[in-house]
C-alpha cells in the first residue's frame, strides 16, 4: 500500500561506520543486486578513510532509506561520479528524490561541474529516470561489465552545472 498524500522530503547525511552494515544490507537485497555489484562490509568500510569517497545516507520519514555511494570528491576537474545509489524501498519517489538531493549537493556542497553515472544498458526504469531528473547520455561503455556468465554494457550519463542551474532556476 502507497502512503497518502505529499510525498516525504529526501535528506543526506554523511555514511559513518554505523551505516556500513545498513548498505550491505541494501546491496543484498535481490531487486537491488540485479544492477549493483555489491561489495563487501570491509570495501563499504574502508570508504570511510578515502577521501576520494563517500556515503551519503538518504534519509525520509525518520529512518534511512537508501544511500549514494560517491566518487570524485578530490578531482580537480571537477567531476562527482554517482557510483552507486541504492534504495531499501522502492515505488514510493525515494529514489527519484535522493538523486536529486545528491545532484544538488555535489554541485553546492562539493562545487561539481560535472555529475556521473553509469547505467547498464538493460535498467531502462532507471535511465528513464536519470534523463527526466537532467542527465544526459553520452555514450555506450560495451562488454565493461561481468554479468554472471556473460558481458553487460553500460550507458555513461552526465548533467554539467550550467545544465542543472538551468533546471534549478524558478520558472519566471
């Protein structure tokens, strides 16, 4: 059953040593698994003391909902890679609310120019939304990743920040 009313608001938190087993969690989960290869609690942790990385934990209605695993923080290019965002509930704009939350933050929080990601070719829900949030498809990454007994080819997206402040300015 699908709450009524507004949806919930999205916040990120910085991941801690207390969330790690939370995010191995949400990577074990079948739906999830399907897309992401899930890493182990000794690679989620070792997050932690790269600075180069980060969780960000999405948070709604007083519990954690999912998290982005974030790549790039010391590119001097300016480039935020989004390595992965998972959710632990799906169907309720979670997801389509922590990308947002985590696009926003990494063009102020951390000064992007330019935000990342890749999807495989065959999550078409998700590169639906990736498009509709203001990403855009620059290309086909073939055979670059092992998918059980075979090769799946991954879609590299992008949005640069004069793409998202366009598309953060209040209509006028």
């Amino acid at each position: 059953m699908r709450p009524v009313g507004p949806p919930s608001s999205v916040s990120l938190r910085p991941g801690t040593a207390h969330d790690v087993d939370f995010v191995v969690a949400v990577e074990a989960d079948p739906e999830v698994a399907r897309w992401i290869d899930a890493a182990s609690s000794a690679r989620h942790a070792s997050v932690l003391d790269d600075p180069d990385l980060m969780h960000l934990i999405a948070c709604a209605d007083g519990r954690d909902v999912g998290f982005v695993l974030v790549a790039g923080l010391t590119s001097s290019h300016g480039n935020v890679e989004l390595r992965r965002i998972a959710m632990r509930e799906r169907g309720r704009g979670y997801g389509r609310r922590t990308l947002v939350a985590a696009v926003d933050w990494a063009f102020t929080e951390r000064g992007a120019h330019r935000v990342f990601l890749d999807v495989q070719i065959e999550n078409a829900a998700a590169r639906g939304l990736y498009v509709s949030c203001g990403f855009r498809e620059e290309g086909v990454m073939r055979d670059a990743l092992r998918v059980g007994d075979g090769w799946a080819s991954l879609v590299l997206m992008a949005q640069v920040r004069d793409e998202w402040e366009q598309r953060s300015r209040p209509a006028t």
